[in-house]
C-alpha cells in the first residue's frame, strides 16, 4: 500500500511539473503581456502612436496602394451586399 501511495505522489508531483513548465508558463507569459498592455501610461503611448500615425498617413498622397484599395473595396461591396440582403 505504501509503494502505491508513494507512486501515485510522485506521478502526482511530475504531471503538476509537467503543466507549469509548459502551460502554466505560457499562461504567465500572455498574463505579463496583458497587465503590460493594460498599464495607463502605457495605454497612453499606445494611443499618442495611433494618433502620430494617423497623421503622417493623412500628409501622404496616397495612403494605400493600389492593390489594397482594390481588396478592400470588393471587401466592402461583399460586407454592403449581405447587409442590403438582412431582412
């Protein structure tokens, strides 16, 4: 009986291993990434780049090529047609 206590911690103790080497770190990582992304001051820069991007994309003469004006209207008229075809 002791040697199946002792076996059943052990296996036990190795899967509880096993998961936070590898998932459970992978977790922790996205959680890290999260909470760095949700910081105010960092909220804030993001959206100082936006806004700074915004901008040089509105001095440009062109803002797409033309072959990404070109998809993303067929895009649109796909979009506008199954919202004219909603009952």
């Amino acid at each position: 009986m002791k040697i199946f206590v002792y076996k059943v911690l052990i296996s036990a103790f190795v899967i509880f291993l096993l998961y936070q080497l590898t998932i459970g770190y992978t977790i922790s990582k996205f959680q890290q990434k999260i909470s760095k992304i949700a910081n105010k001051e960092n909220l804030e820069m993001v959206k100082d780049k936006i806004r700074n991007e915004m901008k040089a994309g509105l001095e440009k003469d062109k803002i797409l090529k033309d072959e990404d004006a070109i998809l993303l209207r067929e895009f649109l008229k796909k979009i506008n047609s199954e919202l004219n075809n909603i009952k």
